[in-house]
C-alpha cells in the first residue's frame, strides 16, 4: 500500500542503501509468458480433507472457481489450464503488467489464486472445515517466444492430465473396485500402456474410459468468452499478423485501451473441458491468441 | 502434488521438450534471504473493508497472525517483521530450502501468508464479510550478503516504520480532530520534520506521540522464542563464529538435523513490538542469526 | 584446458564447495542471440594510433577482418554487421553452443574478436606499433524472440550507422576543409536534420554524400557465401517455416550434421556493405535465416 | 566509442525499441566478484605451439605478463591467481566499476587479457608465430559473499595447481624419462595417490618434486606492491572493520578518491609463486582485502 507520507520525505535514514541490493528479473519482451502454479503437498493436505480418488469434483470445482477470480482481478490473463491440482496461466506476449516483472506476475497470480481458493472453500466443501497446515501453492514464472511454443507447452499439459487421469482411474478401481492394495495396484500396472489400462478398467470392471467425464479427461480450459468465429478458418499454427506481427505492437490509442480494458472486464469468463491440442479450439476463439477482445455475445 | 503415475512414465510426448525453456534463479549461498511482501491495492480494500485510520488494530494483529502461519509452517524462517501492509521474512543464511530457488521460496511465502490472512479474516473481522476484490499479496526476494547488511534492511524497515506512523497518526489528527480535508491536512505538514508533527500533535489535540502504541510505532517482530540470553554480553555488531563462519556450514548429523527441526517446530512464535535498530534485541537472541535452535523455555 | 589430472581425481579439497558459488544464464530457447562488441576507450586509442577522421579505412578493414576471424572459428554465427568500433554476431535460434550460456557465448566472441583484431593489426596499420594500453572490447548479449525483432535489430545498427556517419562527414568537413574547431562544428550542426548536412555538405564542400564509400554509409555485413538465390521471391519478413518452424528443430541425422558443420567450414565469408533493412537481402541468402549451409559457389 | 551524433539526437528510428530487449545482470552489492578466464582448445593450441611438456615457462611468463597487463588497465583489480592456461581476478566488494554489470566486467578483463596475450605472445616465442585458429579464452564471474569464501576460492584454485602438476611432473616423467606411452602413464598413476606420485618420481627418476619451480607448483600470484606489513599480527580469517564493515562504505571524499587512485596506478604489480591458504599472505598485504591502498615502496 503505498502510503501517503512517501509523498514529501526526500531522505529516510541511513539503512536506505539496502535497497540498492533488489533485483528485478524484467521478462523478455514480445514472448508469451506463463505463471504455472502447483499444490505444495496437497497429497497430505487432500487424504487430510479427504477428496475423493481418483478425482473429487468439488476439488477440481474449487480450483476452476479460483481460477476465474484470478482472470477477474488480472485482465491481461489471456488463458488459464488446470489440471489436478495445478493452474497455467497465461500472459499475452504484449502484456506489460508490472513492467514484466518475473516476481510481481508470479506471487501476484500464486496469491490472488491462494486467496480464493481459502475464501471459497467452504462454498464447495461445507462439510470440511479447512485446519492448519492450510493450502497453499508454489508457482514459476516460465517464457515462451513463439505461439507454437506456447500452444506446445499447453498441449504438454492436456497430454499429462490424460496420462495422469487414465493412470489414476485405473490404479483406484484396482484398489477400490478390485480389492488391491497401493502396491499390488502399482505392481499390476507396472510396464502396461495406455490401451492396457483401457482393457482392465473395461473387461473387470465395466467401465469405459471414454464415459469418464470430460473434466477428469481433459482438465478445465479458462478464458474470457466472446462471440465466437463459426465459418471455416484457415486452421494452421502459422503466425499471423494478429499473432506474430513485428514484435512492435501497434499501441492502442488511449481512448481505444480503455474501451478494451472495459470490455475484458465485462467479458463472462468461460470453463470447459475440451481439446486444446488440435486448431479448432484456437480458431474459433482469435482473441486469446490475438490479445484483442471480441464481441460480447448477446445475452440469451 | 507429485502424482503416482510419474513413476513409471518413462517419455510422455513430443510436447514435453517445452519443460527446457524453464528457468531457475539460484539465491546465491552463505547469504541472508529476505522475502517481503506487500497488500495489493490495500489503499482501496482497506477503504472497502473500513479500516480504522491511520492504524486499524484488528487488521495488524490479522497480518501478524498470518506471519504466525507462516513461521510455523516453514521452519527454515527465523523473523518475521510486519508494518502495516507488508511482511518481511528472512531465511538464514545457510538455508537450503527449495535449493534457494527463488520463485519457489517468494510464491511459497506469498501463498502460505495469503492462506492464513483470508483464512483467518472471519476472526479479526466478524461483521465485515470478504467480498471480490478478495485481499492478496505480491512479494519478492532479495539477498543481504553479510549480517550487517540483513540488520540494515530491518532496521531501514522499523525506522519507515516509524517515519510513516508519525506523519500517519498527526496526518489523520488533523483530518479527525481538526476538521481538515486531506488536502489540507497534507499541505499542513508539508516541511514539517518529526519535532513538528510531535507539537502538532501536542499542543493541537493533546496526544503524547511516545504514549501512541508500541505496535503502530515498531511494528511486529515475529521469531520462534527460547530461553534468552540475560548476562551482560558483547553488542558489537562484528561478526561472530556462528555468524560469519566460513560460510561453509558443518553439516549438522542426522540425528542432530532431526532434533534441531523438532526443537524448531515446538517453539513458540512470538509477536513483540520493540526496537531492533539496537543490538540488544540480537544479542538476547542469538538463536536468530547462528540459526540453531535453543533451549525451549520452561513452561509456566 | 581439461587437464588429464581430472580423469582420476575423486575428491579435491574442502575449498571445493566454492564451485556451488557459480551461477550461469542458458538463454532462452528458440531465440535468435546477438552478441554485440564495443571498443573500449576507442576515442582515445584511435586518437593516440592517429585513425583518419571522419573514418579511417585501414580501421574498419581491421574490425571486418577479426569479424572473418570470429566466423571462421564459431560456425554456429549466422551474421556479423559491423559499423565504427562495433560489431553485432548473430547466433541461429536454434544454436546449442555452450548450452546457450550468455558467459560462454559473449566471452568467446569477445575474445577471438580481439585475438584477430591485435594480431592483425600490424597488417593493415604497418607503420603504427601498438602501445598501451591495448584495444580492448566489451561485449554483451541479446536475445530478440522473432525474426522480425532480430532484422530489427539489425536495422536498427544500419540505421544509425547512415546517421552517425552522416553527422560525423559534416561535421569533420567543418572542421578539416571549413576550418572550424570542434565547438563551432558542434554548434553549426544543432538542430540540423538529414536534408541540411546533405545541404551544407554539397554546397559549401562539393561533397555528394551519396558518393561516400558504401563502407561508411552502410557498415559492413558479414556472411557465408553461398549461391544466391536468384528468381523472384515471396519476400515477406513473416515466418517460413525455416524459419518461425515449430520451435523443436527437427534434429539432423549425425552423418546430415556433420555433412552440414563440413560446408559450413568450407564457405567463403563474404564482406559486403548494403542494404539489410529491405527485404532483398534476406531473400536471396535463405540460409543466413534457415541456418542450413546452402550449396558452395562453383569457383571461378 | 560514443559517438559526438549521439549528443544531439532526440530519436532515432522505429528500430530502436529492440533496446528494451537488452538485460544487464547487476552483481550483488558488497561481494567478492571474482572473473576466471580459461584458455580455448589450449590442449590443441598448446600441441601446435609445441608448448613444453608438463609445463612451458614461456607460456606461463605469457600468462602473467597478460595478467599484469590486465592489472594496470583495470585499477578496481585487487588481486589475480594464474595457473596453466587459466587466471582468476578479483573485484573488491566495495567495486562499482560498470555499475557491477555480469557482462562488462567479464568480457573487458576477458578481452583486455585476450589483448596483452597475443600483443607480447612474440616476445615470449620470438620463434613461433602464432597461426589461426588464434589463442582465445572464455571467462565467468562468480560472486562470493565473504572473505572467507573469497579466500576459499583462491584456496581451491592452489590446491588444484598443486594437485595437477604433481599428477602431471609424474606423468610427463613417465612418458620422456620411463619410456612409456600416454595410456601406459594413466594406468600406471591411476588410483596413486600424492606420496605415491612423490614416490614414483623420487624412486624412478631422481627427481624431488620439492625441488621443481614454485611457479610450477604454487601457480602465479599477481597484486599491486606496496610496504609490507612486518611485525606479527593476529592471523585470524575474522572479519575486521576494514573487510567485513557495514557494507555501506564510508564513500571517499573526491579528493582522497582521486589521491588514492593515482596510487593505485603508480603501484608495481607484483608477481610472486607463493602460498595464499595460509593467513601469511594477507595479514602482511592488509591493502588487498581492505581495497585501500598501501604506501608505496621506497625505490632502491
């Protein structure tokens, strides 16, 4: 908080030169900046508050819920993944927030998101009061140059949570549905892949794979939601004048910031569960690698 | 949440090779680690959440509970030090933890004191419910390479302290007692030096500067409490042998290691309110700066 | 120099642990990495070696002749563009060398930059033995994410270099056939724009700036020659896929690598002085951009 | 070499926003910079410049008179340790020189070294002319918090030298005066240790390695002369006022800063083979540690 007296002191004290030894990581310009953050020992922390396995919904909710308070207060957020207990969030490759400070967007994002997920715990487990040690997340600050990189490190995601998921599934219906212990789970699924987890969960157990839901699947895509494009668009990861430009982004008039500003702010903020990998989801949503907001859909 | 699937996983996809363009900062070793961090926007939600002006007794003993928090649930902390809306926490300068990695030690700071603030909200203000913008937190971590240098930082902390309070309290006198706006308040003490504000606040309104609280003119100092040092002893600021060492720490034994951490987390986190410009705070308490436990205090 | 002794030797001494103090910075992945040299103190040295004015031929050939040099022995550097006392060296964004740590990369450039520069020196300046103290270089390094950033870059030096040689031109035509000191010169160009040096350059010396030596007006380039390609091209700066491609380099077959680091070797290095700005230049050489070696010119 | 244009221009041209893509590494404030420059490929280098084997004194009075070169160019030096083809320099804690910029300090000691080496390289082999590839070298600066850990890294770099030319007066006898070839030499030392070796070139050849050159043995020690301190003193590794301080150096008046310098300037450069782990060394030289400069010696 900055505070008023600041305004006339000229000098402080003697002990001022400490400051002399703060640095700053100020991120590379013109490249895609990513604040992933991360459950410190939420393995304790979930069998202490006993989230359901392999995936407790109301988790999984309480993360997404967060997570959209985090797109709220940061409106240079183009994009947010979660899986898990882990969130990405992802700053357009023009954004200027705190100077691209490495240190001010990475604590800003871990505690904006920290303080919604306590302040909203009780909203999704009402029936499990929160006891120290309390949740909290650890988070990194990571820089991408291209689109592909970005689009890349996304995809990395997506492909881990299936992974992960189809190897979770498996392992508690082992455990929960075939009377194994953790080890003997682990033991059994030592080697296999991913067509063998299918055929266990399927042939003893009945379960489908595919009729899991999409959220555990997929994990939750997060991003402001305008009219989307429809037609059929050129699909491909080349860059475009939107996206790659000349590293000089045009700045916007002053007037046309604020009308852009205001329209991000009013933009509803979508989750889903759906591929990221493929075009189709960067095609028809051009704002979110375009940095530019769309046109507001028309309220039903 | 390291998840058990990662195991067995040998590859994972040809997206996993954008994990390279991570990148760690490496506090440099054998030097003090001060995390600070600060109230995003606390000018308007204090506002928002009517904070008593200038100090709001229930909102600083929120903040020093929250350090609590974090002192308990990170071991390797040995002071904490609090002034309005920001928190100070020093690691020593032997500590390993997270291998120094920057973003790990200030987002794992900046989370856990967000947890505990929000968590602890309800408590400090019973009848003032959170709501959007929720409270958070932005933080950074910066390296004192010798003990003198790491005293400099906190004392330069206790005397802006000290510098804002003053103005502060005489600032928010004129405004609540005086009858003034804060344009003219702001303009009535403009040049004045701290003999002004003192008489101001004497002579107009009766109030005793030194008589103010100890906690709005020191701030919180936050450190695990053992038995203290009561002999008379040398002051000096020099270095001593577990201070300045040769920076390459005997490794303490296991068992020892072990033992030391137990002592640790059974410690009592006290919250003063006193000077720590001086040596005596430091030499009563060398525990502090040699970074080894001592001896627990005996229970009343 | 790895000396032998390192093969066998376990343990060193208990100073060891020093080497934990070493910090590196892997640049960014994907990114193009200029290294950029300055003279140090070349107002000095080339006013005591008596270097012409405005420009001294036997210099530039000199600084252009140690950038030869530096190609030759770091065939991972795409492009060298040199103007004055300093010279950019360009490395491909997807150069491995040295793991990309920025202290190898501007060292080493740095180095065999001045290793050429003071070993050649009696060659182009045979009548003027070098004193000291020596020229000496300090250098550092860039990272530009885009294509269109990094031949901003280069732009940007070509840019200044016409400004600087212009002003320079006009300003020694004062003083050397005008017969002005250097504060009149200085005071007669205040305010001048491009149009009045030009002006005053013809009209009171009979000097058509456009009949300088390109070397002056243009700096210098410096290149693998290999042969052009010559028909009409897209010559848009936006990404090929040579050039933007996915950021994960498809790596080359150990026999393609070294067939490719062997015609690397073999090229000319090619000193030109013109136009880097348009797009022509870059069209015509895709392998400066690419990366990949082109087909060696048919000797004459 | 700054330019006269640039006092004049206000802007440039709309290339020059790639500057804000530069980033400088600003050391610590209060730490021991220490720069370690390493020969380039000197195995090959060495081979072809039929350096003596295990050590050429030519190369190594190379390396010094480099060293001093560096030494007198650069008067923040306060110390330089040199053996084979590496050399380390040290910047005073208290150092401001470039503002402490990582890239500066080590590309121009780096680059100045570079300088000297190839400039007096004929006149230490006035019969071998050097040939491309040139020599070259690549450095790295490491900051250390304290004296002890300042004085611990010099300790390493002694006890290296120690510990490889014993490894290699043995090998290299085995090889001229055994008749062996290089395998047959690593195999007959691999798993020795010192007394062994002792023994080996004692038993074998006559040789008493306490009789080979300190230069060999103890590597190079280059510091400014002034009048050594004679009597006894306290030898101890503490921290005294004028090394360890309050980190917040008493800024020189103008005048003594001035004074001081030319000193400075004035000093011989010492070169000397001798112990620098022991405490002898800097209690009678206290002008390295405290960066003060000493009173010169009478001339005789």
């Amino acid at each position: 908080m900055p505070r008023i007296a600041f305004r006339y002191r000229m000098a402080n004290s003697k002990y001022e030169y400490v400051k002399a030894f703060e640095r700053s990581n100020y991120l590379l310009p013109n490249s895609w900046i990513v604040v992933r953050l991360d459950g410190r020992g939420f393995h304790k922390f979930s069998a202490k508050h006993r989230f359901e396995k392999p995936n407790d919904k109301r988790a999984l909710d309480l993360m997404n819920a967060a997570a959209i308070g985090v797109m709220k207060e940061l409106p240079d957020l183009i994009l947010g993944y979660g899986v898990s207990d882990e969130f990405s969030f992802v700053f357009h490759k023009d954004c200027s927030l705190f100077e691209r400070r490495e240190s001010k967007l990475s604590t800003t994002v871990v505690s904006t998101f920290t303080s919604y997920y306590v302040h909203l715990w009780s909203t999704f487990f009402p029936d499990t009061p929160l006891s120290p040690p309390l949740p909290s997340f650890d988070g990194r600050a990571v820089v991408y140059p291209s689109v592909s990189n970005l689009r890349d490190y996304i995809s990395w995601r997506q492909v881990d949570c299936h992974i992960n998921n189809l190897y979770n599934t498996t392992f508690w219906a082992l455990i929960q549905h075939g009377g194994m212990d953790g080890k003997e789970a682990e033991k059994a699924l030592m080697g296999t892949v991913s067509s063998d987890k299918n055929e266990i969960l399927f042939s003893r157990f009945g379960i489908n794979y595919n009729n899991e839901p999409e959220m555990f699947k997929k994990g939750s895509v997060v991003f402001r939601e305008y009219e989307q494009v429809l037609g059929p668009m050129s699909a491909s990861r080349s860059s475009t004048p939107a996206t790659e430009g000349t590293g000089q982004a045009e700045p916007l008039s002053k007037t046309a910031a604020e009308r852009e500003r205001k329209t991000r702010a009013r933009a509803r903020i979508a989750v889903e569960h759906i591929d990221v990998i493929k075009d189709d989801f960067w095609v028809r949503r051009p704002w979110i690698l375009s940095g530019k907001a769309g046109k507001l859909p028309k309220e039903n």
